[in-house]
C-alpha cells in the first residue's frame, strides 16, 4: 500500500485478518495468557492455538515469556500505537468529509426555513 507509516507493518493486518487471531489479541487485551487459558476461553485445541500464537509472535503483536513449562503471552504495544498513527490519517479525512456534510445539511435546513 502506498502512503504507509514507515512504522506500520502490513504483516500485522494480515494476521489480525484471521478470525481466531483477532480473537486472541482481544483475550490477550485484558491481559497475559498462557495457551491453554486461550485455547480453552476460544474452545480450540491447544495445536491449534499454538499455531495462531505463533502467527502473532512472527508479525510482532504479541511477546511470549517462558515460565517453568509454561509459555505465557501478553501483547505489545508498539504495533498498535503504529497502526493508531496509521488510522489516525484516514480519521482526518472522514472529519473533514463529515465536517462538510453537516455543513451542506445546514444549508438544506436554512433554505427549507427561508421558503
């Protein structure tokens, strides 16, 4: 895509763009999880979770620490603060647009008083 953030990876959307990931990522938001926690509050098995884990550790939006013979994974915030940035561009777009709409619909009401 042109005119990205030099910051925003792309890799991130396409993962989060799986409806399993998208729905760890909103688990892992409340806080860190080991797999089994997450393949158990999903209703997937634990391979399974495992491999969307890895997935999400590859494109950089979750941390996995070892803990004894668990691994427990927690998100990092750098890659939604880039995509925030990134979004934050079309938000001003759509004020603007917004912005010129209620304008116009103004004007519809005001000609509508005045005939």
């Amino acid at each position: 895509m042109s005119g990205n953030s030099p910051d925003m990876d792309m890799s991130m959307l396409s993962a989060l763009a799986e409806p399993n990931r998208k729905r760890i990522v909103e688990l892992l938001r409340d806080g860190p999880l080991t797999v089994g926690e997450i393949a158990d509050r999903l209703e997937i098995r634990q391979p399974q979770a495992s491999k969307h884990l890895k997935v999400l550790s590859e494109s950089g939006i979750v941390d996995v620490q070892a803990e004894a013979n668990r691994r427990i994974y927690k998100l990092r915030p750098a890659p939604f603060q880039a995509l925030d940035s990134w979004l934050q561009s079309f938000r001003r777009i759509m004020e603007e647009r917004f912005d010129k709409l209620d304008d116009y619909l103004r004007e519809l009401q005001n000609k509508e008083k005045n005939q």
